[in-house]
C-alpha cells in the first residue's frame, strides 16, 4: 500500500476467538495494523511497547491491531495456539492479537517485516508505515519513536513529517508457494 491508499475490506480471527474486519473499528478515530510474530527476536523486542501504545491511544480513540501472518508449519511458535497463550499473559490489555492464516491481509498491506506498522486515520486513509522506532533493541535508547510522533499527528488531523520509515525486523514468513511476486 501507498500513503493515501484506503483500507481494503478484511475479515480475521483474533486469539480471544471472535472475528473481526475492518467495519469493527469504524468508530475509531485512527487504525493502527501491525504486522508482528512471537519467534522473530525484533518482534519480540517490540512487544511491550506495542502493548503500552495499545493501552496508552485507546482512550484516544485509536485501536491497535496486531496482525500474526507468518507460517505456522515452519515456525510453530507463530500459531494460532501459540497466540492465544501468548495473549493470556496481556489479559488487562487493549490490543488485538489477529492471525492472518492465508496472508492475504498481509499481501495486500505490502507488508515485509516483523514488525510492521501501517497507521489508518479516520478516513481509512493509510498516513505512516513503516519502523516503530530506532532502537528496536533496547526501549531506553530510542531517540525516535516514529510511530508515537505518527499517532500524535493522526489523532490532532495533521500530516506526518514522515510518512515511511523502513521497518526493521525479520522476514515475513510465507507459505510455500504464497509469497508476493
């Protein structure tokens, strides 16, 4: 997806059992997809701080939603089981844990990294993607949180200084077969 692309019709499985689309948020001021895993050691990285912009925005009107599209033959640790005890340690928390079994979803964001975020305003107009900050090893060194400053500016209807930053992470890892041409 390009900046200014609108979010496409979607329909996924969440790990609390209940299915969601892209209607489910419309009272949302911002969207926010991240595409993420539990294997890939910057994802992991990653996680308490998606899980704390999650909690921190929804009272702001955002939703975050993580989106898990990796093989789960290959990397057992990504499945949907896995998700669901992974979730269960979050029980207070506001955000969405999504598994894209076919990768459809993930294809069509254009996604290639784990982690990955993709920020939607009101309009379900895509306005970031990309890195959610520079420092995926060590929170305490981020010098810029790209993704907060993106959210900050969505929620007030401005337009992002920077609308993409290369994401740094693992590799999607697609089906046999099903990767992007």
């Amino acid at each position: 997806m390009n900046i200014g692309d609108k979010l496409f019709d979607f329909e996924l499985k969440a790990t609390n059992g209940n299915t969601f689309n892209n209607f489910s948020f419309a009272d949302r001021y911002a969207l926010c997809l991240v595409i993420t895993c539990q294997h890939c050691p910057k994802a992991q990285a990653y996680w308490q701080r998606i899980l704390a912009l999650a909690n921190r925005y929804e009272e702001d009107s955002m939703c975050m939603v993580a989106i898990n599209p990796n093989d789960a033959v290959a990397y057992p640790q990504d499945s949907y089981e896995n998700m669901q005890q992974f979730m269960e340690q979050y029980p207070t928390s506001k955000l969405i844990y999504l598994h894209d079994e076919t990768q459809e979803v993930t294809k069509k964001l254009g996604a290639t990294r784990t982690p990955e975020v993709f920020l939607f305003n009101a309009k379900r107009e895509l306005v970031y993607k990309g890195a959610i900050d520079d420092a995926w090893e060590n929170a305490n060194l981020v010098t810029q949180a790209y993704l907060e400053d993106a959210i900050e500016y969505c929620l007030d209807g401005l337009d992002i200084d920077y609308p993409e930053i290369e994401p740094v992470g693992c590799s999607i890892k697609w089906k046999p077969g099903n990767e992007p041409a």
